[in-house]
C-alpha cells in the first residue's frame, strides 16, 4: 500500500473512530508494513504441463470432469485490463470452461475488444446487455447463459493464476455434492507488477464469515443453486456476500449443517487488482457497500430465525452480531464460547487455542486488531477455548459432565452471572488440579474436541475479556 492510500484510511478511520482509535491502527499498520514479507510465487512451468497432460487424458477418456462457467460482468472496462483477463483465462492448465463476458457498457468499446477473441475462441461468449441493472442484475443477466455444472465469479478487472479452475475442479472431481469452493487470494497493483496483502484463509468458519465476507475471490458455486438464488440487486455492492451466506446455509435444517458442502482451496488462485477507484485502495470509494454487507449478515440471522442484530464494527466492512437472548438460546450450533486472556499492559496471552496448543494472536498488544483482516477482533470458530475464561451450553455441559470431571477434576461446575465457569470456585478448583499451564490448555483442547466431534461449534468473542 503506499504512503498516500495509508494516510488516506488513517484519516478516514479517525473521522469515524476519534484520534486514539486511529493512532493505534495507524501504529499497528506501520508494523505490519515493516513485517510485510511476502512474495508471490506462481505455479512452475513443469507443473502448469503436468497439469495440462492430466486435462488433456481427462478429454480423451470417459471420465466426468465438470464444465466451469465463468462469468464477468463488463461496464467500461479498460481495455487493457480485458486482455488480460481474457488471457489469463485462456492460460488456464484446465481447458473445459466457457468464459461469458456480459457487457452493459455505453459504448462499443468492450464488444470490439471481446468479439476478437470470441471469434477466434469458441469458449468465450460475448452477450451485449440491453441496459446496465448493476452488478446484480447484469450478473443474473450472464446466468442465463450459462451451460456449465459450476459457475465461477471472477470481476472485470481482476485475474486468475493459470492452476485456478484446475484446482476447482479436482475438488469437485473428489466430491461432486460440494456447493461451493473458495481460495486463498492477494491483491496486485494496477499494472499487476506487484503483489502483496495475501489473504491465507481458514477451512469454512461460519462466525468469522459473519463478521466478514472472508470468502470473497476466488469463488465457485454449483450452477443449479446460483441459478435458483441469483444475485439480489438490493444488495450491490455486497451482493457477492449475500449470496455466499444463502449458498452455504442452502436447504440446511439444522445450523450444524451450515457449510457442511464449502470447501476451501488453500492456496492463492486469484489476484485482485486495486487502482484508484477500487474498493481495496480506497474503502470510501464504496461506504454503501458495507452498510449491505451488515444487511446481509443479518439477513442471514432472520432467515434462520436467529434474534440478534448485527452492527458495523470501526473497520469498514466488519461486523459484529449481538444474540437477544444469549449465544445458547439463539445458536443451539455452539457449544461452547470463550473469552481473551490478558497479560500486563493488557497484551494477548490466552483464550482462544489452535490444535496444536499454541495461542491465537499470543503477544497481540492492546489495541490492535490483528492485522489487515483485524480477526483479533472478531468472533470466529476455533479449535479450542481455554478452560479459565469457557462458559459451555447447559445442554452440552450435561451431555460431557463425566468427560469434564475426568480432566479437570470437578464434580459439579458453578457458573457465573454472565455464564463463564465460577473462577472463584469451580475456577479455582480446576487450577488446584492442573499442574502446569500447559496441562490446562492440553486438557482444554482434549475437552473441546470432543464437543466438537459432535457437530458443536467452539465460538470465541474478544469482547469477553479477563486478566489472568
């Protein structure tokens, strides 16, 4: 990012938030600009062959392989970023795909370049639009075109790695029920000579999707169900967001079946292009965009009949969901729910735990968010919760009372006013039984892991915060 978009967020940021809010997240961005250590490293040339050797016998032989369906829609695109779009989609190891540029430009000016290539490629499907409806309605408008088994969402000025439908695909080849499939992603500048911000994303996380469309680029869903629920024009601008939360809660009865059919492509596919009008640079150049996203998110909750309101948090475009009646009472999906553990000068030392025992976001200094993404601030799914800041659902602490008891030795476990475990008490008797810290986060993880290989959701809210 350079020194003129930064300033122009910190400014920003300290209209919304007051001075002190934005001395610490421009304090936390100068950070993580001298951590910045990433470089972009695209599939080999002997790979991109293996992978065009594996098409090329997938073609010839009678086994399945699903046609993608890439849609774009086109408004005044520059020319040279259509080329490159166009190109990048013709690059790709995996051939069995039909690129349709729906253009709802004024002009003549995206026809001209398009039909060139239709004309020479019979993949790429150029549909001149009547009128432009938006970003919804004109995407709804390319639907319509599609023949495909899976449709792919890619914007007008962005661009694919040549491995991205590949790797699509061979997921879909492993499992031909998943819905939706989304990668990891980083942006580039505007004349794609650099790379930065990579965006690693987690496996499917329903309360971090709920506090941020994390999902975003590179995106797959299956035809029949983007077909069904298209795109909502009331929407724009987060319609992207809205239709995820739809397809992953898809014909699910039960809210432990709530992306149960995504899945997530570990690896960057998609390269997102910020200029100066781009959401990405400049976070103002689309404010109603957030204010639907919150609309989205708490679409989401009514349609699941789930009482809460959603707000906007200090970054734009993150969310945070209150529950009427408590996390229990509206998401009978979490079974358990954890706080932070703070330290001296309230640093970050606790709370929310990976698999392998370390702790999320450890060393984090008071008032930071975590980084670009801010997820030391959100609620989120994790692995585990520490067992000195935990409340548990009546149902599920009755459910593993026995397992309870065997590990941290308390019969009957008495809970506090807000619901986390009594630490004056049940607290002070499971710390008497533990050795070390390090045997109260190994058991903590061991008890969290039970609960959720029975479906349960282990839910962390920073908000919920305790000085150990």
């Amino acid at each position: 990012m350079s020194a003129k978009d930064s300033i122009r967020k910190t400014i920003a940021y300290a209209k919304r938030n007051g001075i002190v809010a934005a001395w610490y997240a421009a304090k936390e961005r100068m950070q993580d600009n001298r951590n910045a250590d990433y470089t972009f490293v695209e599939i080999s040339e002997a790979a991109q062959c293996m992978q065009q050797k594996e098409f090329d016998n997938l073609e010839k032989s009678n086994i399945w392989h699903p046609l993608i369906s890439i849609v774009v829609p086109c408004y005044k695109t520059p020319e040279v970023y259509l080329r490159e779009l166009i190109e990048c989609v013709q690059d790709q190891t995996y051939g069995r795909f039909e690129l349709i540029l729906a253009d709802a430009s004024p002009d003549d000016s995206v026809q001209s370049v398009a039909l060139r290539y239709a004309d020479e490629d019979k993949r790429i499907i150029y549909r001149r639009l009547e009128s432009n409806g938006g970003i919804s309605d004109n995407t709804n408008a390319a639907l319509e075109y599609v023949r495909g088994d899976y449709v792919a969402l890619l914007d007008h000025d962005d661009l694919l790695t040549p491995d991205a439908l590949f790797e699509m695909a061979r997921v879909i080849m492993d499992d031909r029920s998943v819905e939706l499939i989304y990668s990891d992603e980083d942006k580039t500048n505007s004349d794609g000579s650099c790379y930065y911000e990579c965006h690693v994303k987690p496996d499917f996380n329903l309360d971090y999707l709920l506090s941020n469309n994390y999902i975003c680029h590179f995106t797959v869903i299956k035809a029949e169900i983007i077909k069904e629920l298209k795109l909502r024009k009331n929407y724009d601008g987060a319609q992207d967001f809205n239709l995820f939360l739809r397809v992953c809660s898809y014909k699910c009865s039960d809210l432990k079946e709530i992306g149960s059919k995504v899945r997530h492509i570990n690896r960057v596919l998609y390269h997102w292009r910020c200029h100066e009008a781009s959401t990405a640079v400049n976070p103002n150049s689309k404010a109603y965009a957030y204010t639907a996203g919150k609309r989205a998110v708490q679409d989401f909750m009514d349609s699941n009949c789930i009482a809460g309101k959603v707000r906007e948090l200090p970054h734009v475009g993150f969310y945070r969901t209150e529950y009427t009646n408590g996390y229990f009472s509206e998401r009978p999906d979490v079974g358990i729910v954890g706080g932070k553990l703070t330290g001296p000068k309230g640093v970050l030392v606790g709370g929310a735990i990976n698999a392998d025992g370390s702790i999320l976001y450890e060393g984090l200094p008071k008032g930071f968010s975590g980084g670009f993404q801010h997820r030391a601030v959100l609620q989120q799914d994790v692995d585990a919760v520490d067992v000195r800041y935990m409340m548990i659902a009546p149902n599920v602490y009755n459910d593993f009372r026995d397992l309870f008891t065997d590990l941290f030795g308390v019969v009957n476990v008495e809970f506090d006013q807000k619901g986390f475990i009594n630490a004056s008490s049940s607290g002070r008797e499971i710390l008497k039984n533990c050795q070390s810290e390090a045997e109260l986060i190994d058991k903590s993880i061991k008890f969290c892991a039970a609960v959720r290989a029975k479906g349960y959701r282990i839910l962390w809210d920073p908000r919920f915060t305790k000085k150990v």
